[in-house]
C-alpha cells in the first residue's frame, strides 16, 4: 500500500518546469519563512522570469498549494515506505511513527514551511484544499492500520476515531516542538504516540 494507491486521483502531475518552482518555493520557504513567500524571491531562486509563475500556476496560492502536496506526500510516502517493511500490523504502525519524527522531518527549516502554510490556509482556499487532501491520505493510512489491528484486539474508539486522534497528536507534537524544539526530543514525541496507540488497543 502507498499514498498514491491511497489517494491517486488527488495526486497532481507537475511537469519539469513546474516542479522547478515546486522545489524553489520549498527552499525560499524552509530558509526564509513567510519571507520567502514572495513571486520574486520564489524566480530568482528557480532562474526564471517573474511571470513564468503565474504561466505555469496561474497565482502564487496556487503554486504555494502544489508545494505544500509536495512536501505532504514526500514525507508520508517516505514513512509508509518505512512501515512496509514489516508484515505486523503494530510494528507498522511503530515504523510510521518512528519515521514521522525522524531526522527527515525535525528539522526546523521543514518546520518553517508548514508555519508558512499553517498560517495561510483561513486565508487562501487553494492551501486549505492541499491541507485537506493531505490531511485525508494521511488519516486514510492510519486507519486502515487501525483497521488491520482491530483484528486482533478491539480498538476503542474505532478506527476511524483512532486515526484522526493519532493525526492530531502528531500534528500537535510538530507544532509544539517548532515553536519550543527545547521542550522535547524525537524519541519523547515517539514514546508518547506509541503509548497512545497502546492505549487505543486495549
């Protein structure tokens, strides 16, 4: 199982050009913040004339959104890839975790972006619609894994409710530890997801 298996129909295809700008957006973003939110800033780092954006993207919002699917899908197809490497349903679910919080993803640059994006999605439409799908893959995965383990013992709530309380701890653990890094490590944030997990499996 992947997250283009899981949700391929609302995966883009960006051509070469586009993804460019993809990666230049993402880099303007992890080294400046909302600072590198800007058409200039975004062309000067991919080489490229200002209005070759709004061409391939047709807004800022909109090429903002195709980074933030980008950097989604790359992170979690990294961790699902991670969890494939067991055929144990719990330890699957370990691995997921495990990779969620590693070295790949507590970077504080990687944490920079999403602030950028977390702070745009009241504001632009284009960023909540990346935000949801994203979001919904993500959930998709953690539940089925949920799913898999209520096999075994019952999973209280359900799966369902299982997976967006384990989406929330996470999302809430990446926040936290962008605005204080000093308030915990990676194997804290990992223990705390596993006893979690543990307890909605009894």
């Amino acid at each position: 199982m992947t997250a283009t298996n899981i949700q391929n129909n609302q995966r883009p295809q960006y051509t070469k050009a586009q993804t460019k700008f993809i990666l230049a957006t993402l880099d303007s973003l992890m080294d400046e913040g909302v600072d590198g939110c800007s058409v200039r800033k975004i062309s000067e780092r991919a080489g490229t004339a200002v209005g070759l954006i709004n061409y391939h993207f047709g807004t800022l919002n909109d090429l903002l959104a195709a980074t933030y699917l980008h950097l989604a899908y790359t992170l979690m197809d990294k961790a699902i890839e991670k969890s494939q490497s067991t055929v144990l349903p719990r330890q699957r679910l370990s691995f997921f975790i495990q990779e969620t919080f590693g070295d790949a993803v507590m970077q504080r640059k990687i944490l920079r972006a999403w602030v950028v994006f977390w702070s745009m999605i009241d504001r632009a439409p284009q960023i909540k619609q990346a935000h949801d799908s994203s979001n919904q893959a993500f959930r998709v995965f953690l539940q089925q894994s949920f799913a898999e383990l209520n096999k075994e013992n019952p999973v209280r709530p359900t799966p369902r409710l299982a997976a967006i309380g384990l989406t929330a701890i996470m999302d809430g653990l990446w926040l936290e530890w962008c605005l204080s890094c000093e308030t915990f490590n990676s194997d804290e944030a990992i223990l705390l997801c596993e006893q979690w997990v543990d307890a909605a499996c009894k």
